[in-house]
C-alpha cells in the first residue's frame, strides 16, 4: 500500500470520527471594520430532535492587522438548545464529563469551540455547554443550554439508563 492511500484512509477515518458540524445561520456585524458575530445551528449526531444554537465572535483581519494579535480570538461562546423534533437518543456517553459533540476551530492551532453533552440523569435533562478549548491556557469562559426529557416522548434507542 502507498502512502498516499495510508494517508487517504487515515484523512477517511478522521473525518468520520469527527463530532457533528454546524451550518452558518446568521451573521451580524459589530463594528466598521469587519468583526462578526456569527451564529450557527448544530445539531446532535447521537440525540435526534435536538438543535443547538451557538455564537461566537469573528475577528476581521482589518481588526488582526490593526492590533497585532493575529492570533487572538475572545473566548465569549453562547448557547441555545430546543426540541425541534422528535426526540430519539442513541447511544450516549452517561459519564459525568459527558461528550464533545461539536469542536471547530477559532484560530489556525491556538483555540478550538467545543460543545459537550451531559445527561443528568437524576433530573432527566441533557445539558450542553459551550466552552473554549486554549493550548496554553484554558478559557474560564463558558454557557449550558439544557432540554429538559421529563413528560417528554422520548426514544432511548439502548434502552433507557436506570
């Protein structure tokens, strides 16, 4: 086998392992030279019915340039989820640290947006938080959203957790 196909099938396998991917729904500028705030609509790979909300801040380059921290991006994320269908959950990570079920990168290797779902069980409520992910230093910069699953239809597609 070539490298060029070790390298295909392992670029393959990445990209289906990856967590879900999000489509730009709105995007509002901020100021005269070119800073966005941008909004975007994820939803979850393992819990159909559900559709998160997530904004962030987008820095021009007019903005970059002008100040010298090409780089740096502010950790200011917020977040929203809804039912927006039927509610159908596979098969989910019970822990209490949850899962990443969104990642994308706010600056070329520095800063990634993260999104993890946590499944409180004991008020039978998904909860899902947006946070920075930093190389160097995290970010004490965070938002939950959660769907509330009591007196709902819901289909635990591996059986409801006990």
């Amino acid at each position: 086998m070539s490298l060029k196909s070790i390298l295909a099938a392992a670029g393959l396998s990445v990209a289906f392992a990856l967590p879900a991917s999000a489509e730009v729904v709105g995007k509002v500028g901020v100021d005269w030279v070119g800073n966005d705030i941008i909004v975007e609509a994820m939803t979850d790979p393992d819990v159909k019915g559900i559709t998160c909300h997530v904004t962030y801040f987008d820095r021009s380059i007019i903005d970059r340039l002008s100040k010298g921290n090409w780089f740096e991006d502010p950790s200011n994320n917020s977040i929203a989820c809804r039912q927006t269908g039927p509610i159908e959950i596979g098969d989910i990570d019970l822990s209490q640290e949850g899962e990443e079920v969104f990642r994308e990168g706010l600056s070329i290797i520095w800063k990634s947006l993260v999104v993890n779902r946590i499944y409180d069980k004991q008020n039978d409520t998904l909860v899902y938080l947006v946070h920075s992910r930093q190389v160097v230093d995290g970010s004490a910069k965070m938002a939950i959203s959660t769907v509330p699953l009591f007196n709902q239809n819901v289909v635990w597609t591996s059986g409801k957790p006990n």
